[in-house]
C-alpha cells in the first residue's frame, strides 16, 4: 500500500477536523426535550392543578365544580426552553402531539381547553372562566390583570364544533 502524500493526508484531516468541531461545539447549544404523560395522579411530581382542576382514574377534570365559569389548569411544572441562545430573537422551532378526549355533562353548557404557551409561573387570570378558558381576563382594566400575564400562543378547542388557534 503505498503512503499517503502530505496533501491528501490534508484533504482527509481538514473536512474532519471541520465536522469535529461543528458536532461538538455546536451541539450544546441544540437542546433536545421529550416526555410522554399517559396517566395523571392526583400527586403527579410533574404536573400542577390550578382552580378547579383536579386528577380521577388517571384523567384530568379540568371543570370539577358544579359552579358556572369554572377555571381548571393542568400544567407541566419545569420550564420548557423554547428560544435559541445563540439570537434572543430567534424563537425555536418545536413540534407537539396531544391525544385528547372531552367529555360534557350536559348539552347545555359550554365546555372547552386550550393547550397555551406562557411565561413560566404564569397564572389563570381573575374573570377568566366561560369563553375565556382560563387564559384571558375579560375585565382586565378594572382588575389591573397586566396584558404580559396573558399566554400569546395556543389553540383552543371548544365543546361546540369550533376550533381557534391565536397568536397575540
């Protein structure tokens, strides 16, 4: 087998050397997050229940009182890293899947959830029941409830066949 030259030696060193570096430096700044919830208890270590909100038989009540405008939140108590570090700009991509069965009591009453984006720590608003699904105030000017408290990504689905998805 005769011996490789200095320039070919080059050739094959300099593209690794490249793909070295760009494996290894670059890839701290990608970050990877999945997690799967098939069953929710009561004392579930990664889930929070707000309001009326409540685990049974290993579902989610989101409404459990017999009172009307009810608000329940279920939400995942880690925050979730949805920006890229390297541009503050630059919001990430992400993809998500829910699977999802809603049940109401009655014909006569609304029911409906939103699956939302907000800041971490964020809570359901005062007067948010009804069409507001837990996430927008509907009297925010006499509350003081503060606009950047309201989550400005989600969609939400209702009992009655309407779906709206937002992007405040």
């Amino acid at each position: 087998m005769p011996a490789m030259s200095l320039t070919s030696l080059m050739c094959f060193k300099i593209p690794f050397l490249v793909l070295f570096i760009f494996t290894h430096f670059f890839s701290r700044f990608a970050q990877s997050l999945s997690f799967s919830i098939r069953r929710f208890d009561p004392k579930h270590p990664r889930i929070h229940y707000e309001g009326d909100a409540s685990a049974s038989n290993g579902d989610i009540l989101l409404n459990t009182n017999d009172r009307p405008y009810g608000v329940g939140r279920a939400t995942y108590v880690k925050p979730l890293h949805l920006w890229d570090d390297c541009s503050l700009t630059h919001q990430a991509d992400f993809t998500t899947h829910f699977s999802f069965t809603m049940d109401n009591v009655s014909e006569s009453e609304g029911a409906g959830l939103a699956f939302f984006l907000a800041p971490f720590g964020n809570t359901a608003p005062l007067n948010s029941g009804g069409e507001n699904l837990g996430l927008f105030d509907q009297y925010p000017s006499t509350t003081g409830s503060a606009k950047g408290q309201e989550p400005n990504r989600g969609c939400r689905v209702r009992h009655f066949p309407e779906t709206a998805c937002f992007d405040q």
